[in-house]
C-alpha cells in the first residue's frame, strides 16, 4: 500500500535538450568518462533533492550534437517547471542546456514512444576553422546531383546492416526512412534524414557511403546493393561523428 501511494505522487517530465558534443563521450552514462546523461542527471538530483534517472530518446554517438535532444524522468517533487529548467541549468556547463520542461502522462516514454527522428549531417568543401566542430571536411570533391539521386534510394522500409555498426541485442536493422535529402550550399552541404528510428553509426555510415558515391569510389548501384542486399555491418566508410546533429524526436 505504501509503495502505491508513492508511485501514485510521481509525476513524469519530458525535457527538450540542446548540446554540443564535442567534449562528451556521447549520451549514455560510463564509467570513468563525462557524458551528457550523467550530467544532466547530477544537475537534476541536486535540484531534486533524490537520485534521477533520465532517459534520452536516443543514444547519441561520442562527438555527436542535439539540437532537440528528448528525455524522461519521474519524480515525486512537486517544484514548479521554471524553478526546475532554471535551477538544473544553473548546474550544467555551457555546452549543454535544457531548453523546456513539460508534464507529460505516466505512459509517455522518451524512446519508446518516438514515432520518428530527425537528424542533420553537415559537410564543408574546405577546412573551415570556425565550423570545425559542427562539419566534416573529406578533403575531396564530390557530385552533389550524383549524391542526390542516389540517396532517393533510401526512402522506403530497408534493412541497413550495411550502414551500421552491430550493438549488443541488436540483430534486426530494418529502418522506415521518410526523407532522404542531400542539400547544397555554396559552403558544402547538408543532409537531411528522418526515420522511425536509427541504428548504431547509421546516419554516419549512410554519410560516408554517400561520399564515396560522390567522389566515384563506388557506383549508385554498389550503393544500391549495399542497401537491398545487406551481408554484414560496418561495410561503408563512418563519417565523423562532428558533422551530425539529432535535430528532431516526434511523438
């Protein structure tokens, strides 16, 4: 009867969370290193005054931006949202921020209830010293309009073990793509991805792949195969994890 009673007070607040990676081991609490979990889970316990927990939407990569990172918590404290966001921020370093807070019901669920994510790949044609931590310079050229068509491929429901990496309990890759758009602009360009969900090292994989395409290293139709007719993960070159950002988590 006790433990219904506290389970009853509880209540459940999802957080919208921006960061820059580049000084994180990515999202998900290790040992020995600073993630993004970690710390927003020791700003929020101070506040809180009990052990959080928070659980993201996603597992983002070491190095790896969110611009519009989902999260969960429960808890039994009735301080007020603005004193909450305020006061946690008020303990985090400048590269993460919690950017709002909201009640949401005891079944919301920052992972699994997500109907599709959206993240963002930037690439530059030249080392830029000032987008250096936000963009990924291959030191090559590339054909944009090869690139484009080539990643209209991706749309539809396909397995994508070619452009991941294997995670332990994961042996199943297929993956809903929604868009699919490759964008030039006079500095590089952008690529623009939504999906029911993502594997391990996909966008990254599927980013390298796609370069490659562009620089005439592989054809669209060994890109083709890659994609219909999967053999093993890991089989395209990883992009770097500064270039990409989780832009989005829908529900």
């Amino acid at each position: 009867m006790n433990n219904q009673a506290i389970s009853d007070d509880r209540r459940r607040l999802k957080l919208i969370i921006e960061y820059d990676g580049t000084d994180f081991h990515g999202w998900q609490r290790q040992p020995d290193v600073r993630t993004v979990q970690e710390d927003i889970e020791q700003a929020l316990s101070s506040i809180m005054q009990a052990e959080i927990t928070v659980i993201g939407a996603g597992r983002t990569d070491a190095g790896v931006h969110a611009l519009g990172q989902v999260a969960h918590f429960s808890t039994a404290n009735p301080l007020n949202k603005e004193n909450i966001i305020n006061g946690t921020n008020s303990f985090l370093h400048d590269d993460v921020r919690i950017l709002s807070i909201e009640e949401v019901t005891p079944d919301f669920h920052a992972r699994k209830s997500a109907v599709s994510r959206s993240y963002r790949y930037q690439l530059s044609r030249e080392h830029r010293p000032l987008k250096r931590r936000y963009t990924w310079c291959p030191e090559c050229d590339w054909d944009d309009d090869l690139i484009r068509a080539t990643a209209r491929m991706l749309i539809g429901s396909h397995s994508f073990m070619s452009f991941s990496h294997a995670r332990p309990g994961e042996d199943e890759y297929i993956c809903n793509v929604t868009q699919a758009d490759w964008i030039p602009d006079k500095f590089g360009a952008e690529f623009h991805i939504s999906a029911n969900r993502f594997m391990h090292k996909m966008v990254r994989g599927i980013v390298g792949a796609l370069i490659d395409v562009g620089r005439g290293y592989i054809s669209s139709d060994e890109f083709e195969r890659l994609l219909y007719q999967p053999e093993r993960n890991g089989a395209t070159r990883v992009a770097k994890p500064r270039g990409l950002t989780l832009v989005e988590v829908e529900y």
